[in-house]
C-alpha cells in the first residue's frame, strides 16, 4: 500500500490528541497537517495544546512542533498537502456540515468523528465489521457534491460501539427484534479527564444530552441499505436506551437486553461472536483487531479498566450472556470509546477507503 498524506482537523482536542498518538508510527498514514480554530493556528502544536494534552504517552515528537494551521481559512493550502484529512471539531451541527462539505468541495475527502453528517442520506456511516459496503453510496455523493474525490464519510456514536456489534452478528440468523439498552459511559466521552471534571470523582450524571435518541436511531442506520442514491434506515431491530455517564476515565459499557424472532441458544449466539468477522478482518487492515468480538467466562468480566484496552482498544469485550425473564437474553459488552468509538474506528474506516480505492 502506498503512503498517503493526512491532517487532523480538530488536532487540539481530545479525539484529536487521539488521532496523533494512533497515527505516530501508522504504516499507511504520514501527518502532514494539524489544524485548529484560528485561536490556536501559528502556533506550534505544544503551546497550543497546552495543558490540555490528556494521553498518558507523550505528544509525537514528530508532531510537537508543528505549526497548527487554520481549519477554515487554511483549506486551500491544507489541500496541497494532504491526501484526506480525520476531522473531530466541536462546532454546532451547521457549521460542522459546512466545513467538512467545504473540505469535500476542495477535493479533500474527509473521514469524520462529528454526529453532523451521520443522517445526510448519502454520506456513509460505518463500522467496517458491520456496513463496509455502504461505502459505494460515496458514488452518489460525489455527484451530488460535483466533485472528482472529495466526499465526507463518518463513524457512528461512541456509545452503540459497544453494544451493535455484538447485535449484528445475531441478526441474519436470528432475527434480532427489541433491544433494551442501558450504556455507562466514560467522561473522556464528554472530551473531559478527572482534572477537568471533578465533579465526577465518586459520582454517576443519569443524562448525556442527545446521547439516548443518537443510541436509539443510528443503529438502524447501520442496519439500512443502499437504494439509489442514499441509504435507507432499516425499521428493525426497535432500539430503548439509557445513556448515564459513570466515573470511568475512558471505556463505555453496556446492559443489553434482546429478543429474538427465534430464539437461539446460548451456543449459538457464543458461537456466532466467536465465529464473526467482517471486511475489516478480511483486508487485514493494520488496525483491525484480529478477533472483533471476545466473549469472557468470568461472571465478574468484561470490566473498564481491565479490557478497554484489548487489540489496542479496537475489539469489543462480552460477558455475562444468560436468559432473562422479560426478553430472551441479556448481557454486557465493553468498548473503548476514543478508540473504537471516535478516533481508531476513524481511522480503521479511512484503511478502509484506501484499500477499497476512494483515495486514490
Ligand atoms: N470525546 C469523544 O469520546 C468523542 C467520541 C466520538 C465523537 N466525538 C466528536 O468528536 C468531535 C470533537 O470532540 P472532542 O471531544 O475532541 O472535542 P474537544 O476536545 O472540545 O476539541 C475540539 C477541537 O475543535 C477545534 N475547534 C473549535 N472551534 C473550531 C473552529 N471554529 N474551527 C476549527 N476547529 C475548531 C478545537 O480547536 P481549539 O483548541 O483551537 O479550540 C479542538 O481542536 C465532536 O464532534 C464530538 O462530538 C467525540
């Protein structure tokens, strides 16, 4: 595979510290750009971040004295240095879609952690284990736009990381029909550390905004299907969830409660997660995890700060699998949300562009 050039966008905060600290010794991906508000743009990335630099590594040396360029008003000059660029901005929803549409009218496609483009019907939002092939939607998406390679593609929310994947694979054989879904969720989520949030040593905040009906509806999304020129949401399976944020540093678990059209065994659905694997795995794209989904034995496992980290924070981590008295099963499953959940699972999707030839 050949080398391409990126930028972040976004590079300041903390899905954007994240992008720098996976991409420092990626074997496709080379940083060429990092980019910010006009607040922090001339300056070298360290005295930008400043005390804001959250990972428990240190900034890329390569990195570190960078000079942050414009987001806005740099496009033009970022497009003559990058081959796409990873975008995680916190912007209202407006002016997100019309920077990152910007991005895609100045022929650099954009591979996005931002919610503001997730329900735009012709821009893809994927996990590559799941809805690798709603990629062929950018087809669309282009024409629409007027353009030969800008396009914007996007990840889905952190917090349906952890309990979709386990869904998905249940679904063609199994049917899967109502999901109850409690998530408890790390204040990383919330781009804060315990320094910066205090308040959440030794408590649990029963509210995210926005977090329940995004957890609720972009399933199904993934779950849709291309016809013509835009994806269409799938009805099934009906999603309910609650969304708590809990005093984790970084993982989002969650209670699943699921029924089935037919029922399977518990075999049958351990066999099913142990057996899965998606385009993902079968590119081998560097940071697929090599298993997607581990089931644990142990009644007290999957837990945060134990397995967030497995397969460099990329596979999602299951347990507790028993029948329920009100649906037919319920468990728990784990996922780190900035990696699988916001920068890794952007930049497993951006492999998956390259090796399926949308950046080319
Ligand atoms: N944190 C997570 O776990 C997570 C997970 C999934 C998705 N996301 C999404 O990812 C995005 C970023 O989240 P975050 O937690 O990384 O936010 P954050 O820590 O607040 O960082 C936001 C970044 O946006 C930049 N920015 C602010 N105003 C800008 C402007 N006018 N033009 C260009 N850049 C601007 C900031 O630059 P300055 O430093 O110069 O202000 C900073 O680099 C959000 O859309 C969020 O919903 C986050």
């Amino acid at each position: 595979m050949k080398k391409f050039n990126v930028g972040i966008v976004g590079a300041t905060g903390m899905v954007g510290q994240r992008f720098m600290s996976i991409l420092e010794n990626h074997p496709w991906f080379d940083v060429k750009v990092l980019a910010a508000s006009a607040r922090s743009a001339g300056k070298t990335y360290t005295e930008a971040v400043g005390s804001k630099w959250a990972m428990t590594t240190p900034i890329p040396a390569s990195m570190a004295n960078m000079i942050i360029m414009d987001a806005d008003a740099d496009i033009e000059k970022i497009g003559e240095l990058v081959d796409f660029v990873f975008c995680a901005v916190n912007l209202d929803k407006d002016a997100t879609k019309a920077l990152e549409e910007r991005y895609a009218k100045a022929e650099i496609p954009v591979v996005s952690n931002n919610s503001a483009n997730r329900h735009t019907p012709d821009v893809p939002m994927v996990v590559p284990e799941i809805n690798a092939d709603h990629i062929k939607i950018i087809d669309a998406q282009r024409k629409r736009l007027g353009t030969k390679r800008g396009f914007i593609a996007v990840k889905s929310n952190c917090s349906l990381q952890s309990y979709v994947p386990a869904l998905y694979p249940l679904d063609k054989d199994y049917g899967v029909e109502d999901v109850l879904v409690c998530t408890y969720q790390a204040i990383s989520g919330a781009g804060k550390t315990f320094d910066t949030w205090p308040e959440m040593v030794d408590n649990v905040i029963p509210y995210i905004g926005g977090e329940e009906e995004k957890s609720e509806k972009e399933p199904l999304k993934l779950w849709g299907k291309i016809e013509g020129d835009v994806i269409v949401d799938a009805e099934k399976p009906h999603f309910t969830a609650q969304c708590l944020r809990v005093p984790a540093s970084d993982g989002h678990m969650a209670a699943v409660f699921v029924r089935f059209a037919n029922k399977p065994s518990k075999e049958q659905i351990l066999d099913a997660w142990k057996n899965y694997a998606g385009r993902a795995q079968e590119l081998e794209l560097p940071s697929a995890p090599k298993q997607f989904l581990h089931y644990f034995e142990e009644d007290n496992y999957p837990q945060t700060k134990l397995h967030r980290n497995l397969e460099n924070g990329m596979a999602i981590s299951c347990g507790r699998l028993r029948e329920d008295t009100q649906y037919d099963y319920k468990f728990v499953c784990l996922s780190h949300n900035t990696l699988r959940g916001a920068a890794g699972g952007a930049v497993l999707l951006a492999e998956l562009l390259c090796a399926e030839g949308y950046m080319d």
